[in-house]
C-alpha cells in the first residue's frame, strides 16, 4: 500500500485515542475465545493482503477498531481528511470522526496495493462515508475521502461497493415500518444504488424484503445479494432497477444478519441462533422483542454458495453470556471471528 506523505502535508489528521485491553478479564469459553473492549463490533473487515482487520463501532466517541489477527491487538486507528470533491461533489464536508457511529461495512481492493473502506454510519448524519486505507509507517490509517447522504429519514444498514465505485446500500425499515412488520415477514425494507455522477441513492424497485439486513454482490457485478432478516434467508436478485429476483436459500437456522464475499467465493453470514426454547423459542410476532435482544443465545455461522444457493455450517457456539447478538463471520486463514451489535467483545476460534 502507498505510503501517506502527501497526506501529512494536505490532510486534515483527527487522532483517535489508542486502547489496550487486559486479556485476564476476557477468558475463553468452550474453544470460543474473545477479544474484549470493542463496543458493538458489529461487522468486520480485513484490508487486502495485510493481517489487519477493521471493525465498526455501533457506540458513541469511536468510528472504527483496528485488530491484528496474530496477535489479537486492537486500538483505534488515526483518521486523515482530503475531500475528492470530483467523485463525492454532493458530500457537504468532512464529518467529526469521533461523533461517527458505524454500522455495516465493505472494503474493496484497489491497484497498486490501495483498499477503499465503506461504512454505513450514524450519529454525526446518516450516509456512507468513504474512507482509503494505506499504511503510515507501520501504521494503518484511514484516510476520509467523501460520503453519499441517504435519503432524507431513512437510515441505511449495510453496503457493498462495485469496481467503479458505484454502491448498493441496504434499508431495514422504510418509513412507518417496524421490527415486529418484519418478524411477521411482511416487507419492511429496500435496497437502494448510488452511482458516481448521481446526485443521491435510488431506490432499486422490486427488492423490498422483510428486513433488507446484510449485502453483497458478484465478484462479476451481475448480481447482488441480499440478507431478509424477516424470511431469515438471502436471496440472489440481478444487478437491475426494476430488479428480478434469481435464487434465494432456504430458510437458515439463525437470523442472519451481514453478508460478505469469502476468499473462496463463497458467501458468509451468521446470526444468532434463532430455535432457543429458554429464550421463547423462534422469533415470531407475538415474541418479546427485548428478550430477543438480552436472552443469550449461541452463535452459527454458514458458508453459501453464491451459484445454487445451498448452504453449509462452519461454526456453531454454545450459547456463552459474554457474547450473543452475533452479526457475521470474517475467515482469516484457518480462524474465524465473530462481530455483534451489542456486546463489548469480538469473538473468534479455530474452524473445525
């Protein structure tokens, strides 16, 4: 990756606070270890070619998480600014990077070693902000670059980029709709697209889906992926507006939450499992949506292939107090780690 020179020179730093973490309050539980501190991790990310993972921060004063996949390390990384005002004329200016409350992620390999990072966020405004990642030193940093509003009230969940930097961005609820409209398995979402030269996201007709949650597309741009948290499934639909849908899974045994490309080009998702009978058994309309969100439940995390849509569990956990809410897996090597939209740790362990 390039080195960051010329940023020291024209950027803008907002240096984020680095934190350690005792390992001797964070003990491993049946083969699942933790790296504890990280609030709400709840998607994760590795840059390309390099043992650093990014991982959101669904929690106020912290944008992202840095974790070294050796060694289980993490801080907070130090963020540039320099506006490309010719890709993201529309973005009104830099945001301040610690009031950044980030959600879904996606991080697409570029030339020369480059990584550009996507995160949908909260908190300073809702939108996708853009981010590249290079090295300073030893130092990984992230370099603000602009950012694509979303739609005045509504509020995005996940997003996926394509090789000319257009994006799609999931919508959980569209206005007036709710958590339990999606439990019902009524349609409560969409997805939207954004393209360079748009003035702003538009909505991708015929892809409302209870829950529009995780999402990803093709390595070859033709078809794009999408979690429905409601149907607890993800459904294969082309690349189009109106959009057709092509394939979709059966129904998973977790709610399943992100989504993303593996090395081997499989799709990756987790989720809590959902069939807990001490935590009121499968959500269903009449469930209690706190006790959803409290009760502890064990992990699962499926590997699919994009093509026929079948899918394989990697890993299963046993339901642990400490972590729950699971929201994705990421494989490095032969390790897997798990993020969360509500806990103070990263899971992670061996693949069977």
């Amino acid at each position: 990756m390039r080195t960051l020179k010329t940023i020291l020179i024209l950027g803008v730093v907002f240096s984020l606070s680095q934190t350690a973490w005792s390992q001797q309050e964070c003990e491993a539980v049946d083969r699942v270890s933790f790296i504890c501190g990280p609030m709400n991790a709840e998607d994760l990310v590795q840059v390309p070619d390099t043992d650093w993972i990014v991982a959101s921060a669904m929690a106020p004063d912290t944008a992202f998480y840095l974790v070294d996949a050796n060694s289980g390390s993490w801080s907070t990384p130090e963020i540039f600014a320099i506006h490309d005002r010719v890709m993201y004329p529309q973005c009104p200016s830099a945001p301040v990077m610690n009031s950044l409350e980030t959600h879904g992620l996606n991080i697409r390999a570029g030339a020369d070693g480059q990584s550009t990072l996507y995160s949908v966020v909260h908190g300073a405004r809702e939108s996708i902000e853009v981010f590249d990642v290079g090295f300073l030193g030893d130092s990984l940093v992230l370099t603000w670059k602009g950012c694509v509003l979303m739609p005045e009230g509504l509020a995005a969940n996940s997003v996926a980029s394509f090789a000319d930097g257009s994006l799609v961005a999931t919508i959980l609820l569209m206005t007036g709709k709710t958590f339990a409209d999606s439990i019902a398995m009524r349609p409560t979402g969409a997805v939207v697209k954004w393209s360079p030269g748009d003035s702003g996201f538009t909505l991708i007709e015929n892809s409302e889906l209870p829950g529009n949650n995780g999402i990803e597309v093709s390595a070859d741009g033709n078809e794009i992926y999408v979690v429905s948290s409601g149907f607890q499934t993800i459904v294969a639909f082309s690349n189009s507006n109106p959009a057709r849908q092509l394939r979709t899974t059966q129904q998973l045994p977790i709610t399943p939450d992100n989504v993303h490309m593996g090395m081997n080009g499989m799709l990756l998702t987790a989720g809590m499992k959902n069939d807990v009978p001490e935590c009121g058994g499968p959500p269903s309309p009449q469930h209690d949506l706190a006790r959803l969100a409290t009760c502890p439940r064990g992990s699962i995390a499926i590997e699919i292939d994009p093509a026929t849509m079948q899918d394989q569990v990697l890993v299963e956990t046993p339901t642990i107090p400490g972590f729950s809410n699971a929201t994705m897996v990421l494989i490095t090597g032969s390790r897997y780690w798990l993020g969360t939209f509500s806990g103070d740790r990263i899971a992670y362990g061996m693949l069977p």
